[in-house]
C-alpha cells in the first residue's frame, strides 16, 4: 500500500513539475510576442514540457540533444567552458537553445522579425526559473541574481 502511495505521489509531482514548465514556457511566448513556442527536454533528448504548434516536440527534443552534444563539444574543444546557449538564424526564423541546469535544456523557436538581444534576456532568465524548478530551489526574484 505504501509502494503504491509513494508512486502515485510522484506522479504527481512529475504533473505538478509539468504543470509549472508549461506555465513558464507560457509566459516566455506571453513576454515575447514573436516566439513560435518552445520545449523543455532533457539533455538526452527527451521531452519534459512543451508549447510548440506546427512542431513535432519529440523530435525537436532529440534533435536538441545533437545540438546540444555538438555545441558542448564545440565549446570544449575551444576552451570556452560548459555549455551556455546555442542560437541558429534560419531563413525563416530562429532556434534558440538554452542550458537549463546541468540535466535540461530549453529551446525557443522565434520568428525572424524577433529581437535577439530580447530573446536572450528573456530566455536566460526563464532558463534560470526553469532550472530552479527542476532543481526544487525557489527561482530567482531579481535580474542581477542572473
């Protein structure tokens, strides 16, 4: 009986957990108007939380993860440290894709009229409140704790 308790507890706080990555994803795209959605994956490439329409979200959690190995990669082989953020300028927008702790990432698809330098502020601070989340800590209430 408890066996079962136990489960069904973490189950819903895996619904709880979701239900907040959502909200956050929610109120990135509400922030930024040009965003097209976004996703929360892990670092391999499987989806935790999504807000993507016209986006297979599993796939573009697996195809983060190639990203992701690539950019760490990158990033290591150049002596320019762990794995912050990776940003590509297609012809019809952007795919942001942001460190989110040491397990997630968060990936952002924006249109190409988007404000970059916005789109980096916004999504830093919302990876930030989205590691926190995952890590169970209280997320930061100031920009300078950035």
């Amino acid at each position: 009986m408890r066996r079962a308790l136990k489960q069904r507890a973490g189950r819903r706080q895996l619904i709880a957990l979701e239900t907040e990555l959502l909200a956050e994803l929610r109120a990135i795209k509400h922030r930024m108007p040009h965003l097209a959605g976004g996703l929360v994956a892990s670092v391999d490439g499987l989806l935790v939380a999504h807000d993507t329409h016209g986006t297979e979200p599993s796939g573009l959690a697996a195809l983060t993860a190639a990203a992701l190995g690539l950019a760490q990669r990158l990033a290591d082989s150049t002596g320019q440290g762990e794995f912050r953020e990776s940003l590509v300028r297609g012809e019809h927008g952007y795919v942001a894709i942001y460190a989110a702790g040491g397990s997630c990432v968060l990936t952002l698809l924006a249109h190409p009229d988007a404000n970059v330098g916005r789109l980096h502020l916004e999504a830093r601070r919302s990876a930030q409140r989205i590691a926190a989340l995952l890590n169970d800590a209280p997320p930061p209430k100031d920009a300078r704790e950035l």
